[in-house]
C-alpha cells in the first residue's frame, strides 16, 4: 500500500528543480558573454601608446641631415713646393697668432731665392751696359748734328759771298743757284739729324723702361718667394684649435695644398644636406629648427650650394645662439627647413600611425575601447601633425602602427 509523500518533502524537491534551473541559465549566460568576448577583436593597453589633441603650433618642414662645424676655420696652405720638416703641434691642441704649427724643407725655396738674386744682378748689369750704348749713340747723333750746323752756316756764309760777287760782277747766276742748292741740302740734313736724335731719344727711354720693367718683375717675384720662405713655418693668424694637420713628415707638398685647419670653436654653424628633389622648396633665410639630443635650436639659411653631388643639395645654416653649450664640432644633427607655419591649429603628436596622407583611419580611445574613426590631416613636421577635421581637443587616439587592424572598426582594450 503506497503511502502519500509529505508536502516538505515536494517543496523540497521543486526548489531544487529551479535552482537547478536557474543554474543551467546562468551557466549558458556566461557562455554566450565569454563566446562574445572571444569573438569581439582586443588589444592590450601595454601594446599601444596614445596621444591627446591639443591645440598648438604646427610648422611643415624639410628633414635634412646636418653636421656641426666650426663658425670660422681657416684653412692653412702650403706656400712652397716643398716637403714637411716637422709638425709641432698636436690636433686638438689650442694655438696661438703666429704660433708655428708645422715646418717645411726651406733648401730647394733658398736655391731658387739665390738663383733670382743673381738673375736680377745681371739684369741690373744689362742696364748700366744700355744706358752706355744709348748715351754713346745718341752722342754720335749731337755731334753730327754739330757739325752739320757749322756746315749750314759756311754755306750761308758762301751763299752770300756769291751774291755779293753776282752784284759787282765778279761771279755769275749759277754760282748763286749752287750755292742755294747746298744750302738747302744742309739744311735738310741738319734737319734729318734733329729728328733722328728725338727718335733715338724716345727710343733710348723705351728700351730703358723695357728693361726696368724687367727689373722691377724681377723684384717682386723676389719679394714674393722671400715672403713665402718666410711663411714656411706654417702659423695661424688667429686663435683657435687645431682641427687637422698633415702628419706625414717627408711628404712632397704643392703649393696651394692644404697642411692645417684651425677652427674658432666659440661659435658654431650647421652645413646640412638634403635631396635634390626639395631645392626648388629650399630658399635662403627659411628658419630651421636644429634637433641635438632633444635639443632644439632655432635659426636660418645662410646660404645655398648652386651644384648638385651624388643627388644631394648642400646648405649652411646660420644659428640664433652659435654658442650653445651643447655644440660639438662634427656633432651630428637633424636639421628641419620650416616651409610653412599654423598658430593655435589642432594637432596631434606625430607617430607610427600617421601614413603621411591628407585623409586615413584612426583609432579613437572611448570607454575602454578604440574606435575607428576617419580624420583629414594637413601638415605635418617631424614632432606634430595638424588636425583638419575628425577630432577635438582632448580627444585620445592611438598612435602606435595599427596596420594589421585597419579594417576593424572597433578594438577593445584590454587593461
């Protein structure tokens, strides 16, 4: 006989039923919530970097490779062909005006001075010998031209005898007609003389001029080799240091070859290069923003190099503070050419994210997720990039390389 089950007993086994429920609803909720979390694309927060929209200044520029060099450097040359005797001071060593930095062989200069001195003593010699064979031609000259007025007058003295005699009727016509005729060739030739000195006078100055400017060639080229073996102990005519000496002693040298370079390392500028494909964008007097170390200095253009090497451009800048404790002769440094400027614009620090187009995809951190959100962007330099339209001040975005997420429109991150 079946006996009936106590209603504690039923209650007991209906509560168990919905919990037993309840649990399997809550089993699969959790299931379906961890599916979806698998499924919904996450990155972590500790692989990415952000950045927030700020409003600043944005300057387009040209990046150019730079190298720190002295403000001024002199460049010392060889003055003789000559071969170097001794170097006396090291590189890097501070030099003093007219301090010798480097010696050269003086021997085959000191041959060459003695042989001028004698060639300009027999020139000076070939000028006392002509002025003695001018003088004595032109002496010849005078007293032809003498002897020849004594002549002029005899014959006037005769011409007029032999009037004198035509008159009283000694003497005939033509004794006076040949009487006229030699006095008229006297005459004449007495002329001839007169003009002859004159020429052999001038001539005798040309001759004289021709051959002191010989002389005086002579002397300077002297002069000048004197002053160059003077200049033979290679100094620098300011204070500076020693950047660079040729060492090699017994090497030949030209004139004109370069032996050292002393720089005035108190002030500095920047020679820069950049590609051939910017120099129509390159002017002279661009500022430029110099970058040492994180270090940034502002300054200018100075100048242009007009030829083109291996498809680069050279420029020198010119430094607002050439006297910065951090410049270093040969320092390596980045230079940036401002082409154009924006005050008080939108901007966004610049990163791998930034393609370097006008329009692209970013991703915009909002309630723990990235979202992807399309941005137009105008120029940009190597620090910031100008925000056109998409974004406001303060927003967060991504801008680490999120290449492999360009087509997911929303991440979500994971802290």
């Amino acid at each position: 006989m079946d006996r009936a089950i106590a209603p504690s007993i039923q209650s007991q086994r209906q509560r168990r039923r919905w919990l037993l429920g309840a649990g399997v609803v809550a089993v699969l909720l959790v299931a379906v919530l961890a599916f979806r979390t698998v499924l919904k694309p996450s990155i972590s927060r500790n692989d990415i970097l952000t950045a927030r929209v700020e409003t600043g200044d944005v300057e387009a520029s040209l990046t150019a490779a730079g190298t720190i060099i002295p403000g001024r450097e002199a460049v010392l040359t060889s003055p003789i062909q000559s071969t170097i005797r001794r170097v006396a001071v090291a590189v890097g060593a501070r030099v003093q005006p007219n301090e010798t930095i480097l010696e050269l062989d003086k021997e085959l200069a000191n041959s060459a001075l003695a042989k001028l001195d004698d060639e300009q003593l027999r020139n000076q010699n070939k000028n006392s010998q002509l002025q003695l064979t001018l003088e004595r031609s032109l002496n010849d000259l005078r007293v032809q031209a003498q002897v020849q007025a004594v002549k002029v007058r005899s014959l006037q003295s005769t011409l007029r005898d032999e009037e004198q005699l035509l008159k009283i009727g000694g003497g005939t016509a033509e004794n006076v007609r040949q009487a006229e005729l030699n006095l008229a060739v006297a005459q004449l030739e007495a002329q001839r003389l007169a003009r002859q000195i004159q020429t052999q006078q001038r001539s005798n100055a040309a001759d004289v001029r021709e051959l002191g400017y010989t002389v005086s060639m002579q002397q300077r080229s002297i002069s000048e080799l004197a002053t160059k073996l003077r200049q033979a102990n290679i100094s620098s005519q300011q204070p500076g240091v020693l950047t660079w000496v040729n060492e090699n002693i017994g090497t030949t040298v030209q004139a004109g070859d370069p032996l050292a370079r002393v720089a005035d390392l108190s002030s500095f500028r920047v020679r820069a290069t950049i590609s051939d494909s910017y120099a129509e964008a390159l002017r002279a007097g661009d500022p430029v923003v110099v970058r040492i170390n994180d270090t940034d200095l502002r300054g200018s253009v100075a100048s242009i190099s007009p030829s083109v090497d291996k498809g680069v451009v050279t420029f020198y800048a010119q430094l607002e503070n050439p006297r910065h404790p951090v410049l270093r002769p040969n320092l390596r440094a980045d230079v940036f050419v401002v082409t154009r400027a924006h005050h008080g614009v939108l901007r966004l620090k610049n990163g791998p994210f930034y393609q370097g187009g006008k329009e692209q995809a970013v991703f915009v951190v909002q309630n723990g997720r990235a979202v992807r959100r399309t941005v137009r962007f105008g120029d940009s330099n190597f620090d910031h990039v100008q925000i056109i339209d998409g974004l406001q001040a303060g927003d967060e975005v991504v801008v680490s390389d999120m290449k492999s997420h360009a087509e997911t429109p929303e991440l979500l991150i994971k802290e």
